[in-house]
C-alpha cells in the first residue's frame, strides 16, 4: 500500500483498500499510508486520504490511535472522516 500511495496510483489504492490491505502497516521510515497520503502533493492528497479513510470503522480507529500524538495527520483525519458519516 505504501508503494501505491508514493506513486500515487489511485486505481492500486482502491484495489488494496477493497482487498482488505491493512492500513496501519508501518514502513521503514515508521510511516503509515495516511502519513505517506498527507505529504503527498495536493492535487492527490485528498483522493488518497478519501480511499485510505473509506475502510471499516474499526481499521479506521486504529489508525486514529496511531496518530494520537501527531496532530497535523489526526486533525486531516478526523476532518476526512467527520465528512464520511
């Protein structure tokens, strides 16, 4: 998924999303793909972070707990979200 998300290919994203992909999956640099989402460039960012926040509520909560310490992705993400329901 993070392949995806740094190539910005929406079409993978989708497919990974609805395959099931775990979106808390951390990489290397300990990035999730929401991370990897919102430093992307605007013109993707929030069709990335729609996908990305498409999934189950409860993959969806898990990502709000790994991000309770990094405000800037938690404030995107609760944003996306609130918009969802």
């Amino acid at each position: 998924m993070h392949d995806a998300v740094r190539r910005y290919d929406i079409t993978m994203l989708k497919s990974l999303v609805a395959g099931g992909a775990p979106l808390t999956e951390i990489d290397e640099k300990a990035c999730t793909p929401l991370h990897l989402a919102v430093d992307g460039p605007a013109d993707a960012v929030l069709e990335m972070l729609t996908i990305l926040l498409s999934s189950d509520e409860e993959e969806i909560s898990e990502i709000l707990d790994l991000l309770k310490n990094e405000t800037r992705y938690l404030v995107v993400a609760r944003l996306l979200i609130s918009e969802r329901l």
